[in-house]
C-alpha cells in the first residue's frame, strides 16, 4: 500500500499488510536513520498495537511526525480493508 504523508519530511510511506501484522514498511524521504528505524521496529507488529504506540506522536512544533502519518496510514488501510481496530 501506499500512503502519501501530510506536514513531515518523507514524501510517501510504502507498507505491506498480512494477517493483521506489518510485514514490510518503508518511507520515501525523511530522516533516513529515524525511519529506518520505525520501520524495522514495527514490522511484525500487530497494526493495532502499532497505531496505539506511534499515533499523536509529534515532530518538533509540526502537529504531526513520521511515525505519527504511519500510524494515520495503517488506520487507513484498515478502514479501507473494511476491518476493525
């Protein structure tokens, strides 16, 4: 799936869902070591407890950051899928 971010640094977040569990994540842009990081941490998570730890984080004054839009991305992609948090 593919998600394009609002207000941050990376331009898209690029992700693969399976049985309810972030199997691959990747950001385009941002800063690389951060975002690499998000990413490995969370693949394999369950994309419930994903949203409930990245969601409201904040990027310096920005309302939003990197791994705040991944959360925005997978809640997302589970509204679209039509399944429930």
């Amino acid at each position: 799936m593919r998600y394009k971010t609002h207000g941050v640094c990376s331009s898209e977040i690029n992700f693969e869902l399976e049985d309810d569990k972030i199997k691959k994540v990747e950001f385009v842009g941002g800063c690389s070591g951060n975002t690499q990081g998000v990413a490995r941490l969370v693949e394999g998570m369950k994309t419930e407890e994903a949203i409930a730890r990245l969601e409201g984080i904040r990027c310096g004054r920005r309302p939003t950051s990197c791994p705040d839009q991944l959360a925005k991305a997978l809640k997302e992609a589970i509204s679209s899928s039509g399944n429930q948090q």
